[in-house]
DNA sequence: ATGAAAGCGCTAACAG
DNA sequence: CTGTTAGCGCTTTCAT
C-alpha cells in the first residue's frame, strides 16, 4: 500500500470537535472567516493552528464542483517562447487563485486513454495551443461549454473559441514604414514564415500593408520563404544575392530567420543593409549588431489568456479575438544607432 | 453562477443504470476491466463511449485518498536549467501517470497561510527546488511523511530527504586534467560561483581535487569569484590580466562566467589560452570558438526526480541521494578540433 | 463476477 | 450567527 495512503491529516471535524462548534463552523470560516463571531472565528483559527489543519481540495472541489485550476495543454515545452508565456500564466493564475496544471501531449499521440492527463474531469478550464491536440476534443468540449482559451499560434480550423493573439500585422507594417521612412528602403525583401502558421500569414500581410502605405510595389519576387529558421534563411538568401536579386534592407518574418538574414549579409559584405526581425529573441540582442526587431508581448499573452479564462469562470463575457501590442524596437541591425 | 457549475456531466450512476449494471462494476472497469466478464466490460465501454463518460477526479481522489498529481515548487519559472528540467518531469511523470502541477513561490511571500498553492493537501508529492520555500514547511511535511524529492542546486540547511544532484565534483576535476594532461596547462585559473551556492561549491572542490591529482600546487591567488555571471567574471578577468596574473588557462563553474572570461580573453588578445565551462548553454555553442564545456544532464534530473517521487509513492526506497554523470564536452575553446 | 451500502471530507441549503 | 443534514461522485468492503 503506497506510503501516500498511510498519513493521516486532521479534518474539518476533528478541528469542529476541538473547537467546540459544527463543522458548518468550520466551513464558513475557510470560506468567509467575516461571517463569524469574532470569538468564535478566533478559537477556529487557534484550532486550526493547533492541528495543522489543511482542508483537503479533494473534497472541496467534489463538494463545490468545481477544481480551482487550469490546465496548459500544449505540445512541446521548448523553446524562446514557452518560458515568458508559462510565466505570466503562473502569475495570473496565482493572483486570481487558480493552480496550473501542465501537460505536453507530445507523448500522448497514441495513449488512447479515456483519462486524458488535462480535461472537464481535472480541471476549470483549460488553456490551449491550437494543433496539440486533435480539433475532436475541442469540439466536444465545446459543446460542453467547457470553458477554453486559445493561444494563436499555428493555424488550425477551429471551433469559435475565445483566443489570444498579438499585432503581428500591424507591428510588421510598422517595421516596413520604419524601413522606407527612415532609412529610405524602396526593395525590401521580406523572409517569410511556414505556410501553416498564424503569426507567419500576418506579418507577411503587415508587410504588404506597409509596401501599399508607402506606395511601393508589391514585387513577389521579394518575397522568400525563411521557413522561421536561421539555416533555411541563410540559405535562400544566399541564393538571393548570388543571383543578383535587387534589395536595399531585409525584414524577416521571425528573429531566427533574421539571424540567417543577417549571417548571409555578413558573409557577403553587405553588413549595411538595413535588417529588422520579429520576437525579440535573447541570441537577437547578443548578435553584433544587436537584431532590430519587434519584441513581442508573449508574458502578457500567457497572463491575459488566464485572466479572461478567469472571467469566462466568473460568468463574464470576454472577447473572442484579443490582440496585444508589440513593441518596436528598432535599433542595431536596422542602422539606427543603440540607445 | 459560475458557468463551470452549470454544466452537467454523466456521473458513474448514468453509465450504471443505462448499463444495467451497478456502480461497482462501473468502478471496477474503471480500475481493471479485466477482472469483469467480457460481455459486461464491452457493454460498460460502449455506454461509456455513447455518454462521453469521463470519471471526475475529485470524486476519484477523495474516495481513494489520493490525488496522482506531483507538485513542481520552485522560486523562478525561468533560465536555461529550468525548461529541461520540466521537460525531463513531466516526461516522467506522464509515464507513470501522474499530473504535474506547477507554482512558483516568488509571489506567495505573504499570501495567507493556509491553503499554499502546492501542498499535501493536492497533491500526493513534492518536487522542491530548495530555497524556493521556508524549511519550516519542509519540516513540517517531513514530519507528516509526505513525500518529497529535492533538487539539489542552491545550498541550504534541509531535512534529510531524498535528492538529486549532478555529478558536479568529478566533471570539474575531469575538466580540470583535461586542461593539464591534453593541453600541458599548469597555471589554471578558476572563476567560482557564488559562495551560498551547491554546485559552485561542488565544482571548486572538483577543480581542487584535479590539480591534486595532477600534482599541481593549489594557489589561491588563481581562484576569482565570477558569481556565475558574464558580467562579474568579464570584469574579474580583465582585472587580473591587466594586473599580470599569471595563468595558461580558464576553468569556469559555470557557462555564463566563461562566456565572460572569453570576451576578456578576446580582448586581451588571448583568445589562445584554453577555456571550459560548465553547463552547456545554449549561448556557448553559438560563441566563437564554440564553448569547451561540461554537458549537465538537466533533463534527465527532472525525469529521475520524478522517478524517485513515483518510487516513494509506491512504498519503495530509494537512495538519500543520487548523482547524476555529466558529458564532457571539450572542444573548441578549450583548443581542441570540433568533431 | 456482481451488487448493496458505507464512507472519503467538504459545501450548502434549511432551520433555528 | 450557528447547527443539522443531505449530498458531491467515486472506491471499497462485505455479501451473494
């Protein structure tokens, strides 16, 4: 018999018995101490004290219907961007009482279970990366009216669900007016993301946006796929200046694509161009010269995304799409001199 | 209302009653299907299926007393040890089928006593960064047998309970002869950690042993505090070369402060003298050279910590403390050809 | 192999 | 303000 098993913890009545008073008692004042005579509140509390009392959650949450925790479901636990987001999500769920729950589904590809390690059985809600897990479970979720955010990222068809994203678009039209503005880029070439993926389509379109405002031509031929990798982005745009492609400043579509970018240049001797990145990547702000790029608000991502899972909890409405800011931070690599 | 009291899933009696069966022999599919008759479990499974019966854990945890969720508490949710060390435990814990659930302490400082986010009370064990948490409630779990697993890092007076730590020593002395026997250094200054800290401590006396066992006399002036830091050992490093220490090498604690004492190097023009680390950051294979290094087995010290809770969990001993062996990894700065 | 029934520790009416 | 008393949904004897 596991050890687990064996202790044995005071509960709500012995600390009832040992204050003289019922277990409602007891329960009130874990719920609401105010509620109580002061007296009685304070011989509670000295009980409790006394016996070491911790109210199992076990029996709250069976007894309230309810866990008190979230759960992030996602599939790797890597990379630049998990930390800061699981970050601010163990903030905010701390600040508003909730625990964290983590599963990667990397490995339950083919753990047909009926127990899925995160799901309505263990948790309030759930917080989720579209693509780590099969659309089937979100939709009968859903249709369970179980309370899910999205964290946008990859594309996916997905259910109507209320989700998180950044201003990729408007952010990356931002980097390409700054490129033409201020540096008075008129070909700027433009690594693009994969295919499938969210954040890569709208920076992509920011970039066009930002071509249309400054009234520039859309020359496809600019256009190169960086895949969001540095090997990937070194390569084509190797290929790009051996052949003689046309360009007067670079902007990539993610910072590992830049650092590619920016290699290539070097290796060309074209260390002036102009070259903006995206993320604010920490090898970025290592690489001589510092990447200019958009820093994005990944901490606030993973906290907003539980704050309005909190409040889908609490009855309220929230959004169905939410964008958050980026930040620019256009110094270094784009030639604009480091503050 | 909360919305997540609203919904209504079906409980073991639904699947009971449209089952015709009774609510033990629903359990008892739950916890071995085999032990029903085959007709009965094929019908129980098809209900099941037809009615999305999912069991609800709290039920599960109150009446069997536990909760099959490990606790991760740690200070920082944050640095390049952190996110391996995750990876490793919920690997592990996914395995053995466990939930983890995850709280940082820098926030509760003063949150109200009871009630922690992570305790006895949700779970069935503790995964503990030490120093992340007051020993008082390590004492007190200690006492009430509650299982625990330290991971060894900072330094600090603990119960003794299970941990689990790295092969810190024997890699710093390996390290160490590497420099003396391969690259004929005799004069190897070593840039300590910060005093309060175990595996700076660890990997001093590694240092020292090495020079023993190389018959090289100890002397204390070629030992300077980097505090596991770039900045501090850049800083230190250029002192002492400036002040004409004499040194024909750079032992590191850690890969931080020998990136540090690289760029010092770099600086004085000595970029010949061989340098290794200890950690293998990501950052030092990105340095040119590529950082000389000891590989520190993070992931797999979250996957045998989690190991280990399991174990306990299950009644069986397990050692007061493991180690885990590192992977040299001495190439580059160190002066030997990459692979 | 299956059923009946007694909890697990807490919350939430309902009384008083 | 406080006590009484049903449950919450499952596990686990003890019978059969």
């Amino acid at each position: 018999m596991p050890a687990s098993q064996q202790r044995k913890t005071p509960t709500i009545r012995d600390v009832a018995r040992e204050a003289g008073v019922s277990v409602a008692t007891i329960s009130r004042f874990l719920n609401n101490p105010a509620i109580l005579q002061a007296e009685t509140a304070r011989r509670v509390e000295a009980v409790m004290e006394e016996l070491e009392y911790i109210p199992k959650l076990a029996a709250r949450n069976l007894s309230s219907r309810n866990t008190r925790t979230l759960g992030l479901i996602t599939e790797y636990l890597d990379g630049e961007f998990f930390l800061p987001l699981l970050t601010g999500m163990e903030s905010a769920a701390f600040e508003h009482n909730y625990s964290l729950l983590i599963s990667s589904t990397r490995h339950w590809k083919e753990s047909r279970q009926r127990m899925l390690p995160l799901g309505p059985h263990n948790c309030d809600g759930l917080l989720v990366f579209p693509g780590s897990l099969p659309a089937e479970y979100l939709e009968r979720w859903q249709r369970q009216e179980f309370p899910m955010i999205l964290i946008q990222h990859m594309l996916a068809e997905l259910p109507a669900l209320p989700r998180i994203t950044i201003e990729n678009r408007q952010s990356s039209r931002d980097a390409t007016l700054h490129l033409v503005q201020v540096h008075g880029c008129r070909r700027i070439l433009y690594l693009a993301g994969p295919e499938g993926h969210h954040d890569a389509r709208q920076r992509l379109a920011g970039y066009q946006d930002g071509l249309a405002a400054a009234g520039l031509p859309a020359d496809s031929q600019l256009i190169l796929s960086g895949q969001f990798n540095e090997e990937s982005a070194f390569a084509v745009c190797r290929q790009a200046i051996q052949q003689g492609l046309q360009f007067d400043a670079i902007l990539a579509g993610d910072d590992d694509s830049a650092l590619g970018a920016l290699e290539s240049l070097r290796a060309a001797g074209l260390e002036a161009v102009p070259l903006i990145g995206f993320d604010g990547i920490l090898l970025g702000q290592r690489s001589r010269p510092p990447l200019a790029t958009v820093l994005a608000p990944t901490e606030e991502v993973g906290e907003l995304a539980v704050q309005h899972l909190v409040g889908i909890l609490e009855g309220k409405q929230v959004p169905l799409e939410s964008q958050l800011p980026c930040t620019p931070h256009f110094f270094g690599s784009c030639g604009c001199p480091l503050p």
